[in-house]
C-alpha cells in the first residue's frame, strides 16, 4: 500500500527533512516580505487617473529641475538631519499637477530651494521609468548618519506637488504666528500650521528663520522687514508676541551656522509672507497668467480614450483633457471650434516640432464636449472631446498621451528640447542615468 510522506509510517529522517523545507520556505516568504518583493502593491494604471487618497505624501526641497522631461531632484524631510540628506529624484505622471502661490505651475516656474509637497506613487512601469526606480518599502530604511527614515521613498512618480502656500490653500489651513524674534533684520519666527477655522488640538510650534530678503506681501504691495518695525509691528530688537496672526507663508531651506549638531540644520526659511487674502490672491492672479501663456503655446494635455476609424484616414477622437488648469484654457474647446492634434509623450514633448508641432498635427474640428456629472480625480479635467479629422496620424491611438490646440490659440514654434525629432529613443523614454548616486 502507498505511504504518503506525512503518513505516520515515514521515517523520522525523512520527517526532518520535510520540517526543515517547511522552515526554508517560510524565511523565504518572510524576507521577501521584508523586502518588498512579494508585497501587494499598488501603480497607477493606464487610462486610470489614481486616487489622492492612495499616494504618498511627503515635503522637501526643490534642488534640481529637468522641466523638458518634467522630473527633477527633491531632498526630502525625513526624522533626521534635513541637510545631510541625498537629493532624490521624482518625475510627473503625464496628468500631474504642480501648484505654485496657489495657482496653476510648470516646473520651470518653481525656484531652486522651494519646500514643496508631495503626493507621489511607485513607477507605473518600472522598465520605462525616467527616474531610478526603488525597493517599495524604501521609505521606511534608515538612511544612516543621523538622516533617519522617509528620506528616499519609492513613490517617486508624482500626481501633485505644491507649494506651501498651495498646500494651505488646499487642505484649508494657515500658519498661525506666535512669536518674533528679530535683530539687525535678522531673525526667527515661531509658528504653526493650523485648521483655518482653529480647532486643532496639539499642533507643534516649528521655528522658522526669516532675513531682509524675505518678501512680504499685503494687498497689492511688497513691503519689507523695515517696514513693519517702522509700523512698530514689529521690534527692531528682541521679541514680541504676534498673537497668533494667521497668515500664508512660502517656505525654503537655506545652510545655518552651527557644527553639523545644532538643530539649525533642520529649521526652514521663510522666501515670502503673505499677509491677507489679497496679498496670495495677487500672487495667484500673475502665476495663472504666466501658466495660461504656457498652455497655449504648448497645447493642452490630454489622453487618448478612444478612435473610431473612418475610410481614407479619416478618424474620430475621443480624448479625456488633463486637469489642473485655469478654467479659461477649458472654455475655449467648444463644439464646432476648428483644431489640432498631435501626439506627444508621457514627459508631455510634442511627438515632432522641428517646424512648429502643427506642421505635422492633424486638423481638424471638435465635434462633442461633454463634463463629467461625477466625483473628477486630481489629474483629470472631466472633459471630454470628440476630435474629428480627414488625416489621422500615428501618435492618436487609445491610451496614448496628446497635446490638443484650438484655433484660436497660436501657432507657435517651440524650442528644440521640448519636441521629439528622428523618433530617438533616448528623446522618447529618458534614462535615470542623468541623476548622480550618492
């Protein structure tokens, strides 16, 4: 009769043998555990727009920009010495948005040593990714020499970053500030971030510096740390209480004296104070102008949904229009309204340029507008056209990101980076190979 290994006529020998398997096996099932090999992950998929609520979060400061390939470099904040920290680099998601004095941004307008915040998720593609890609429980190592952990998270591929005046904007809270401390124009704030409406219970105080360089701003006007000791706002030596006066600050990180001990090298900078609503309004108003100029002259982001082929190279083109824009740029796709379409790239490059991108655009006229009645995720506009042409081209299939013009935007040329030319690969997917290793 046939004696399974587990009936009891095996022999002991065999039976340790079997134990000892069992035992492999389960330490090879907790080190890839460990190591986030076999862990269910989630990654952003094609023709979805991921959930907010899904990402990472995290805030650093912008120290490297490669704005044609939309990536860059971010030290990021972890629990330990903030400047002993590697910059790591992240790159948009084609949809992502970046939010700059509470208005619509490029990457190109965000100054070097801005504090930023971060939504990021793992690399929907880790062979295509322009950045390296990391272990997926990277941010919870400890990076060593008093760094700490979440200074290099895996979640580099991002669907929003913002300023900290965007941020505050968004989440529906303000710095409220506590004290000043000032001599010679030089000096620190102490402050918290808080709920607008108050109400937050055990909020920590952050010390944050501030110099004659640091702009302020109230109504229309730029004043000075002069001016508000003139106002006796402020006092020209020693400290005051400010009573808690809720205001919107932009945030940097500058080197502080000290021995590489002192807590100094993990306190932030104030670049800019913004004293009531009209002052960040303002500072909205002329970001939103510059945005706008950009879009039209690069055309709006898009992707493919749909095409439904005709006879001779005629096509019609559902195409989902990406979000985070000014309301303005959307009121000019309407039903009826002539337009171009040409294909593009995830970092958004136009698929050809070399003699402006409506040279090799298709043409033709929007036929359908439609907005969602339904919750839009951050990265999506809820609009979507219906683009018909008489000579489709190969860029337009479904899944594939575009750029879409309106006629009554510009025809423009745009510069040599910013465009694919002679389908170079390198052009197509950017390597991680740019960013050094520390």
């Amino acid at each position: 009769m046939y004696k399974s290994s587990l009936s009891l006529g095996h022999t002991p020998r065999s039976l340790d043998q079997f134990l000892v398997l069992c035992l492999g096996c389960m330490l090879f099932l907790l080190a890839s555990i460990a190591t986030g090999d076999d862990v269910a992950v989630f990654r952003p998929q094609p023709g979805k727009f991921p959930p907010l609520e899904k990402a990472h979060s995290y805030r650093g400061e912008i120290v490297f920009v490669d704005h044609p390939n939309r990536r860059g470099s971010i030290r990021v904040e972890g629990t330990g010495k903030f400047y002993r920290n590697d910059p790591q680099p992240f790159a948009m998601l084609p949809y992502g948005v970046i939010r700059y004095h509470g208005a619509p941004a490029d990457l190109r307008d965000i100054p070097l040593g801005t504090v930023m915040h971060v939504c990021g998720f793992l690399p929907p593609d880790p062979k295509l990714s322009s950045v390296p890609v990391l272990p997926v429980n990277n941010k919870e190592k400890d990076a060593g020499h008093y760094r700490g952990i979440g200074t290099a998270p895996a979640e580099n591929h991002v669907l929003l970053l913002e300023d900290e005046p965007s941020h505050c904007l968004r989440v529906g809270k303000v710095w409220k500030l506590k004290e000043v401390e000032l001599k010679d124009n030089v000096g620190r704030i102490i402050a918290s971030r808080e709920s607008k409406d108050g109400g937050d219970g055990g909020v920590d105080d952050e010390e944050l510096t501030f110099d004659a360089a640091t702009r302020i701003w109230r109504g229309r006007e730029r004043i000075r740390v002069a001016d508000l000791v003139a106002e006796e706002a402020w006092p020209a030596s020693g400290k005051k209480d400010l009573g808690r006066q809720a205001v919107l600050l932009g945030i940097t990180w500058k080197p502080a004296p000290g021995d590489g001990l002192s807590g100094a090298f993990t306190q932030f900078h104030i670049s800019d104070i913004w004293l009531d609503d009209d002052a960040i309004q303002n500072a909205a108003h002329f970001q939103t102008e510059t945005h706008k100029a950009f879009i039209r002259s690069r055309w709006m982001p898009a992707w493919v949904d749909a095409v439904d082929y005709g006879k001779f190279g005629r096509a019609t083109v559902t195409a989902t229009l990406f979000g985070g824009m000014d309301d303005s740029l959307y009121d000019d796709f309407q039903k009826g309204v002539g337009a171009q379409m040409n294909g593009a790239e995830n970092t958004l490059k136009h698929a050809a340029g070399h003699y402006g991108p409506s040279h090799v655009a298709s043409s033709g006229e929007i036929r359908e507008v439609s907005r969602s009645t339904e919750a839009i995720p951050l990265g999506s506009s809820g609009i979507r056209i219906q683009f018909e042409t008489d000579l489709i081209i190969e860029g337009l299939r479904p899944g594939r990101v575009v750029r879409v013009r309106p006629e009554s935007w510009p025809k423009t040329q745009i510069p040599r980076e910013e465009y694919l030319f002679e389908n170079n690969p390198e052009d197509r997917f950017p390597t991680p190979d740019i960013f050094p290793k520390y």
